[in-house]
C-alpha cells in the first residue's frame, strides 16, 4: 500500500530532456494516491504535455514489477523469488563469466533516463567491481553524434550552451530533424514566441509535421541528405558575401578547409542530391542571414546517422561562418532527447567517459577520479565498446550482462538481431519497473523504484541539473538502483564505496566531478531544493558556499579553476562575488570557447551517401521517429491507458503517390521489408511526406517493431547507429 506526502511535492516529468517541473499531490481519490500539479517552472512555466499528466499512472500501474523473478531449471519460466535469492543468482552468474571468461566477458548497459546518481554508481559499479571495459548505455543511440561535433567544434559538449528563454530573443531559428509537437510540446512555444517576436522559423524534416507546418520555411530534404543540405547554405552564404570575415578571424580556426568543402556544393548539385530546389536555398539563406542573431539547433534527424557527426558539424560550419556561436541569444544547439541524456552521458556509463565528462583514456583523469574512488588508476579499465557494438558482441565475447534502464529489443537497431544476441548470453539480469521485451529474456529480473518512489540528480537539456524528489512511498517488494549496487558489490566483494543514499552519492559525484568538464562541485542537493536548478560548470568556491565544501578542497584539482569558455553572466558573476557561490553557467563560449586557443574550430565535412541507398529490390527510403503519446521504448507509456488510446499501435506513413503504386489503402496494413527483417503495420496514408519515403514509429515490439528495420551503420566518431535512413520495400499486406 502506498503512503503519501501531505502538500504537492516539487519535482519533474519522468520522460523527456525538457525535464518539466510539476507537483505531486495527495489525492487519496486516485489509484495510487498521487495526482500530478501545475507548477511554475522556468522551462515549462506550468505546461505539460499527456505524458507527463499521466506519468502518476505508471506507478499504480497493475503490471508493475513489485517482487523478484528468477528463471528455473524446472519450468524455464520467470518465477517469483526473494531479494536475497536473485542478488545472490546475479552476483553468482557475473562472477562465473569473470572467473571463467575475464573481466571483459562481463558487460553492463544503461540507460539515459537513469539519474546522475545511478549513472555515476552503475559506472564506478563496472570499472571498479566489475574490472570490464564493457559498459555503454542507450543514450548513444540518442544525441551522441551532436555531443562528439560540439566536442570538435566547441572543445565542450552541453546540448544546448544556452537557455531555452534565448530561442524567441533570437533572429531567425532552423530548426534540423526536430518535431518539437510530438516530442517536447511545451517546448513549442519558444518557437511561437519567437515568431510573435517577429523572429522566423525554418525546419528542415523529410515530412511536413505539426512543427513544420508552423514554420515559414520548410525545407524536406532526402532522408540522410541533411549534410549536403547546409553546405549548399553555406556555398550560398560565401558566394553572396554573407559570412562575418572579423568573427572568422578572431574567434575561430580551420576556415579555409571547411570554405572549400563547401563551395565543392553547388546549389544545384545541393537540389540534386536534396531535392531541395535552388529557390528555396536562397530563401533559407536571406532568412538565416538577415538578423544579426541566429540560431540552428538539431535534434535525431541529422545526428542518427552514419555520418551524423559530419552532419552536424556541417550545420555548426554554418553558424561559425556567419559569426553566430558563443555570443547571446544566438548559436547551436542540440535538442537531447531521453529525461537524463545530458546527464547520463557526463558520469562514467558511457564507454569512454570518466565523471565529470572527463575523457577514460586522459591519464591525469584516471588519476583525479581513481583517487577519489580509493583504487589505483592503473586498476582503471580501458574505453570499451559502444551500445550498438557491445549488444552485438553478447554472446560472443560478452557472456553476461547487467541491464539497467533499458529496453533495447525494441531501442537498438537491427533489433531482431539483437534480440538474437540477447538470447545467446549465458547470464542476462535486469533491472526494470515493469517487465519490458528485453526483461522477459533475463535470468532474474529485479523490480525497482521509479521516479516519484525516490530522490535523485537529472541534467535537462540546457544543462540545468535539477532534482527530482521522492514523494511516495514505494511498494514493499521494490528497491532502488542505488540498493541493487550496493548488495551486488557486497556480494563481489567490494563492502565500501556504493551507498544508498542518493545524496551521498552526489556528494562523491560532486567530487569526482570536480574540475573537470561537466564541473557539478559547486551544486548541493541543498541548493537544488532552493534554486529552480543550476546549470554546469558550477565548481565550488573553496572557504564558502554551504559547509559541504570542505571536502572538496581536499581534492587533488583546483575547484576554483573555471573551464575556459564557460563563462557566467555577469549579473550572476555579480551574485557569485557578494555571496561566495558560484552561480553556475547558463551561458557558455561568451568570451572564448572551450578549446586550448580558446577558438572555435571549423571541420572540413563531405557529403556521402548512405550506408544503404534505395535500389531496384529496395527502392524506398525508411525513416523513423516518435509520436506525442509514447515515449522511446514505450516500456512505461504503453501501459499508460490514455496514451495507449491515443497511440495504440505503430503504423507505416506514406505518399499517395507511393500507395497507389502498391496498391494499399489507408488503414490497410503494409509488410516493410528490409535486409534485416519484415515490419507489418497499418498504412498512413498521407502528402505530409515524400514520396520516395515512410516513416514509422519506433515505440512497439513484435510485428511492427520499426527496429526490425533499421540499419547498424555507425558514424566512426559517434558509432551512433543510421536509424534515420535505410532502404526497404513495400508490399500489401491486405485488410487488417
Ligand atoms: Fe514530460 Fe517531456 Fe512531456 Fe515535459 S514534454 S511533460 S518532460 S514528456
């Protein structure tokens, strides 16, 4: 039975990057006793979208996992059982793979909706109990590609290095592969504002969404074209003299390479390969260019790429050459997804990141981070494999595997393979709130809290770390993440070091994290209780703050040093003299970026096709995506009824044009066809999108699993897979 907090708890959505604040109010009416409340935030100032309202859903939820499952011998079936008996069965299974295999042969996946906390605990779990190099998380199938381009650009990545309440104080916004209607609604309104301020819009989407019908421009290009597509802009803005020669020279380096890749895209090859015509290039370019202010931020579209990372840097060329990055209300920026994909990708769970965002090969990371985990660095493992190529291995080198927030049956690319791969391991347990496609494969499945049953860390897209309080009880058979890590440790032998305590944990993240990067050390749960959150870097200022800094000073980095290019406000700065606290930093690059010479860099980019171009077996283009009423995997939100009604199942979008050359209706169902394997779905018949395209939602298991489908191509910086394009023919499946 579930107990609850007297007065409505401040706190944020479970789901995606935009991390809207809400309340959670007792309401004994209800099932499960809470009821979701407007709350003025920042970010969403009170707005949110069906998720979110019914986010309180899943916690009731009849389907929940509230008791341990092991697998047995007898029936082969997942049965009930103790805690003590399935922490037992996985410490038992990954010791075996260790003992019998090496380290390596054990790996651990995680995922970008878990806390900081989890994060930095499920890494420090793999490198320091584990010993494996092993461990990735799905967030690498979500905003890695613009995190590596923001890196080779910028020196730093923070998806977006300013505030979302710059969007309507900017000029003119191209919005790339982005549908804010479906995936953050509340986010819509920076771009309404923006046009009411008499800013304009430009979306660059292969179909005509919601977000794009609202744009001045809409520009449809091929699916995986984008590339080509800036640097036709950019050939347009060199040949019209619209780039700003006094920005290129005192703020950036690398122009004149990336100049001539770009005037090698001509805008009528540019309408060739993009099927953008030259006309509405020129548009884009007089839009882009006529405010001082601009902005370009990208989201799936041009990041889930084989070359995504070129992809995005070509847009970011486009925003250095018209001098537009690190000064106000202007830039490039990257619209993260998953609730925790700033977050998650900045405490170790990625392959080869250290806290802090410190890099895992840096020798004098290693040290910083191993000293403040009591281990010696060399003990530290290596970078190990990314998501994609770390599920692919399961079975072959990795034998046994500890999920965590993840579902990647239905996530990961070529699915059915990895699903297959799933299969193989000789030990699978997961960690889940409810039994997911991927947990149904596991030995032991550990049902945990979720994310009003507990307190923790996320980071939303600015890069403002928020917290999320627990504000009911969880039910008697759940434990947390934290909890989970700290028995298994136990149980391999590692007694210190993993607590339970949310709160202790940040404060060994806050620590690890210190100097580095992503520099959380200034940031007290303390003072995310009393601000609207903090945006990184916010290192502590030793001999002030709140008392809880001692600590820190006795870390081996200087605290005090602040990144170079992220530089505060200066009515922030003000506030961080008078009281001695840093007062974290919405706005970076203002004054330098965060490279060595403090410049941005251009990176010369080329367009290239595909990985899997149309052909005569396969001659239409897939591409995929999300829809407002699920979330990713659809784990929780398929098990939410209202969301289930709205979006009860996936479907197959297309031209008429393209279903009269079928033969198939609207409402019929269509079998998709790819090299990989078959998706059977209703056909959406529709002219929101090219006719040499479909799209399909990723949200859904079993027949009309889009994953199925999908291309494992991976950009070599990134190794994001190619989701958003591949090739596939269409057949008629016939009536429903
Ligand atoms: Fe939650 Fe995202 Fe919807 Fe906001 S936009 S309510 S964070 S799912």
């Amino acid at each position: 039975m579930h107990s609850t907090t007297a007065s409505p708890t401040p706190t944020h959505c479970p789901y995606c990057a935009l991390q809207c604040g809400m309340g959670l109010a007792q309401d004994p009416g209800r099932d499960g006793g809470l009821a979701v409340v407007e709350r003025e935030f920042p970010v969403n100032r009170g707005a949110l979208c069906g998720k979110g309202r019914t986010a309180t859903e899943v916690l009731s939820s009849r389907v929940r996992l509230t008791e341990p499952l092991i697998r047995t011998h007898a029936t082969g079936r997942l049965e009930p059982a103790t805690w003590e008996a399935a922490l037992d069965r996985i410490a038992e299974g990954l010791s075996r793979t260790r003992a019998e295999h090496g380290p390596d042969a054990v790996g651990v996946f995680g995922g970008g909706g878990l806390t900081n906390e989890k994060a930095y605990g499920l890494g420090k779990f793999a490198r320091v109990v584990l010993g494996t190099s092993q461990i990735d998380y799905n967030g690498r199938f979500c905003m890695s590609s613009a995190a590596a381009a923001h890196q080779r650009a910028f020196g730093l990545d923070r998806g977006l290095p300013f505030p979302l309440e710059d969007i309507p104080r900017t000029g003119c916004v191209i919005l790339v592969g982005s549908n804010l209607a479906e995936t953050m609604p509340p986010a819509l309104r920076y771009l309404t504002e923006l046009r009411e301020n008499g800013g304009t819009l430009i979306v660059v989407d292969p179909r005509r969404t919601r977000t794009a019908a609202q744009a001045d421009l809409h520009l449809a290009p091929r699916p995986g074209t984008d590339l080509a597509l800036a640097l036709g802009l950019l050939h347009l803005v060199v040949a019209q003299g619209r780039t700003d020669e006094a920005y290129i020279r005192e703020r950036t380096s690398g122009w004149e390479e990336a100049r001539a890749g770009a005037m090698a895209h001509w805008p009528e090859l540019v309408e060739r390969i993009t099927g953008v015509s030259v006309p509405e290039l020129r548009e884009a370019v007089r839009l882009f260019c006529a405010p001082d202010d601009a902005m370009v931020l990208t989201a799936r579209g041009p990041e889930q790429q084989a070359k995504g990372t070129d992809t995005v840097g070509a847009w970011i060329n486009l925003v250095l050459a018209t001098g537009r990055a690190g000064r106000p209300h202007s830039g490039y920026g990257c619209l993260t997804g998953q609730g925790n994909g700033q977050g998650g990708r900045e405490h170790g769970q990625k392959a080869d990141q250290l806290p802090g965002y410190r890099k895992l090969s840096d020798p004098a990371a290693r040290a910083h981070v191993a000293e403040v985990w009591g281990v010696a660095p060399e003990s530290l493992p290596g970078p190990g494999r990314s998501a994609y190529e770390l599920l692919d291995a399961l079975g072959g080198d990795v034998k046994s595997l500890l999920l965590m927030g993840s579902n990647p049956v239905v996530s990961a690319p070529r699915a059915a393979h990895i699903e297959r791969r799933l299969r193989s391991l000789d030990f699978l347990a997961v960690a889940d709130v409810v039994l997911s496609e991927t947990a149904e494969l596991a030995d032991v499945v550990l049902p945990v809290t979720q994310w009003a049953e507990e307190t923790g860390t996320t980071t939303n897209l600015e890069g403002r770390v928020l917290l999320r309080r627990q504000a009911i009880t969880p039910p008697a058979g759940v434990r947390t993440d934290l909890f989970v890590l700290h028995e298994l440790a136990a149980r391999l032998g590692v007694e210190k070091g993993f607590p339970t305590d949310p709160e202790e944990v940040f404060e060994e993240l806050r620590r690890a994290s210190a100097g580095g990067p992503a520099d959380y050390s200034g940031i007290t749960y303390r003072r995310l209780a009393e601000e609207e959150g903090v945006f990184w870097p916010c290192p502590a200022e030793p001999g002030h703050g709140d008392g809880e800094d001692a600590a820190l000073d006795a870390a081996p980095d200087d605290p005090s040093a602040e990144l170079p290019g992220a530089e505060a406000e200066s009515a922030s700065a003000s506030a961080s003299a008078s009281t001695g606290v840093h007062p974290g930093t919405p706005r970076l690059f203002l004054d330098r970026f965060a490279t060595e010479d403090g410049r941005a860099r251009f990176v010369p980019v080329t367009h290239r096709a595909a990985a899997e171009e149309p052909d005569a077996e396969f001659p239409v283009l897939l591409t995929t995506g999300r829809v407002v009423a699920q979330y990713q995997s659809g784990a929780q939100t398929r098990r939410v009824a209202e969301l289930n009604a709205a979006a009860p199942g996936p479907f197959v979008e297309l031209h008429p044009q393209l279903a009269a050359r079928i033969g198939v209706a609207d409402g019929e169902d269509v079998t998709v066809v790819s090299r990989r394997g078959t998706a059977v779905a209703p056909a959406k018949v529709t002219r929101s999108i090219r006719p040499d395209t479909v799209f399909m939602p990723f949200h859904w298991a079993g027949e009309g699993r889009a994953n199925t489908l999908t291309h494992p191509a991976l950009d070599p910086v990134s190794r994001m897979p190619e989701f958003k394009v591949c090739a596939v023919r269409l057949e008629r499946t016939g009536p429903p």
